[in-house]
C-alpha cells in the first residue's frame, strides 16, 4: 500500500551467440568448454589435413614428425639468453593437450595466428625428456584456411608389431603401388607396450581416392586405415 512499483527496462535485442562465439565465451568464464569443443564441427576436415591427434602424438618417441589440428588455450612469451622473443602455446585437439615451444624464427611468423581460442594446423618434432615430458617444438603453424590449401590429405595405417611380417610387407607394397598418386603414407605400428612409432614412407605416394582404402581392408581386415 503506498508502494512504487519498479519496472525493469527492456533488454535490447541481440543476435544469438555462434557455435564458435558461445564455445569462447564458456572458456572465458569457466575456464574451459562447456556445451561443445569448437574443433567438433571441423573434425572431418581436420582427419583430411593432420597426421596425428594430441593423443597419438604424446605416445610417440623422440623426434617424430608429426602435423595437428588444435585450438590454442593460452601463449606465454618469452626471451632466449640473446634477448630474442619467442613463446610457449598450449594446444588442445579432442584428444588432448600438449605444450608447444616456438623458438623465435618461427614465433616471427606466427606471431598473429597463435591466439587465444584460434584453430590452427601446427608442424613440428616430439621432444621427449625425462624431467620435462613430451612437448612439440614448431616448425610451421597455419591457419585451418592456409592448411587447406596447402597440405594433402594423408594415408594412414596403423598395424601392431606382431603382425609385422615380410610377407604382409611385400602385400602391402603390391596393393600400394597400384594406386599411385600424391598423397604422402605414414605407418603406425602399435608395440607390445602400447606405445606407437610412426614414420612417413620414403617409397610410396598414393592416390586420394577411397579406393585405396577400400582395397587395403579388404586384403588385411585386421588393418587400420584411413585418410
């Protein structure tokens, strides 16, 4: 009785928050993604451009080449002994998350695409020690766009090392040369230990064509193969 009544001013009208715009924002106030990862839209077209997720990368041994599709969490700069710059990103893919060391001739080019929430395809080499664990040291870092158009899809076969034989090799090698093409392959043989060693043939290229695939699979079921 006697009282005001206080009436809320309307909100203005905004547009919905994008898959992408929501994912950042979920990160920004939660510290990590909530309702979806925003690489889960790009997944097919990652699985064409990389050679490895995060996972599979962080089981490989030193030195081993490898290409991944991440979303970059954070970048601390620094400065080498020489004074020059350079940093540390952290990547995240479905799979997991590594810590990348970008020395500085490649952190002058990178520079504006290792941000904060961006997609991009890093190029690097596995560096596995002891008292640090693995981490990858960049040699290239695109954007999803730039890697595109730059890099061809990848044959990839992963076969455990109890399978391995001369025989299953000379196979291998007849059903390969009949799709010849420019498609780099990379082998993945799975050790008893679980642990993977991974290398690029230095002898075949094939074609981009499912054929391929279908070929290998249905000569070696127990073979895993994809582009």
């Amino acid at each position: 009785e006697g009282g005001v009544a206080v009436v809320a001013p309307p909100l203005p009208d905004s547009p919905a928050w994008g898959s992408r715009e929501r994912s950042a924002r979920e990160k920004e106030v939660l510290g990590f993604y909530f309702s979806e990862h925003p690489l889960e839209p790009l997944r097919e077209a990652l699985s064409k451009i990389v050679t490895h997720s995060i996972a599979e990368a962080l089981e490989l041994e030193d030195g081993a080449e490898v290409r991944v599709g991440a979303v970059v969490i954070e970048v601390r700069g620094l400065t080498t002994r020489a004074g020059k710059p350079m940093a540390i990103a952290t990547l995240e893919d479905l799979s997991g998350r590594i810590e990348a060391t970008v020395f500085p001739d490649t952190w002058e080019g990178a520079r504006s695409l290792l941000e904060a929430d961006r997609v991009v395809v890093v190029t690097g080499r596995v560096e596995v020690r002891d008292d640090r664990g693995v981490k990858l040291l960049l040699s290239e870092v695109r954007s999803l766009e730039q890697a595109r158009s730059e890099y061809r899809p990848c044959l990839h076969l992963e076969v455990r090392s109890g399978d391995l034989s001369v025989a299953w090799l000379e196979q291998v090698d007849e059903t390969l040369s009949g799709f010849p093409g420019e498609a780099d392959v990379y082998l993945h043989i799975v050790m008893p230990d679980h642990s993977r060693k991974a290398s690029r043939s230095k002898r075949y290229r094939v074609t981009e064509d499912e054929r391929v695939v279908l070929a290998l699979r249905e000569r070696f079921p127990f073979l895993r193969v994809g582009w």
